[in-house]
C-alpha cells in the first residue's frame, strides 16, 4: 500500500513537471507518463486481488481517468484523478492500521 501510495505521488509530481514542457517534449514525455500510470494501474489491480479493499478498486478507476486525461492534455485534471487516487489509497492504509492495533500487533 504505501509503495503505491509513494509511486502515485511521484506521478503528481511528474505530471506537474509534463505540463510545463512544450511541444515534442511535452508530447513524449505525456507517452511515458502515461506508460508509468499503467504499469501502476497493474500493481494495483494485483493490491485489489488480494486485498480485496474497494479502496484500491477506487484507485484503479482513478488512476484510469488520469490516463485518459492526460492523452487529452488535460494536465490539471491528471493531477486532480491522481490526488483522488492517492486519497483511495491512504483509506486503505488507515483500514490497515486499524486491524493491526485491533489485533494487538500495535
């Protein structure tokens, strides 16, 4: 969870950076953004499988906006699909803690 969690906030940042280029560099920096934001999307399809959290199910729905948002140019609508699946992730990591201090392992 909090490798994700750390992956989808390198993704915020990296798509800040994309929306300040121009021109070819914006246009193939956006293809390998949109790259990394797929391969994301799997390690959290794998998080849901096993989990089974539909936190993680939310992130992968807004990871997936994100993609296509950012195939649009839609940079400030990148970063807000991609805060919202930071968010999704965070609520499955507070369930985490819980069950752990609940558990008496905390």
């Amino acid at each position: 969870m909090e490798r994700i969690k750390s992956e989808l906030i390198i993704a915020a940042r990296l798509v800040e950076y994309i929306a300040e280029l121009r021109g070819d560099e914006q246009t193939g920096a956006n293809r390998l953004f949109r790259w990394y934001l797929e391969s994301l999307l799997g390690e959290i399809n794998i998080a849901h499988n096993i989990v089974g959290r539909d936190d993680f199910e939310r992130a992968g729905e807004k990871v997936t906006v994100a993609i296509d948002k950012a195939k649009e140019g839609l940079f400030e609508e990148t970063i807000r699909s991609v805060s919202e699946a930071i968010s999704a992730v965070a609520s499955s990591g507070q369930w985490s803690l819980q069950m752990l201090k609940d558990g008496g392992f905390l």
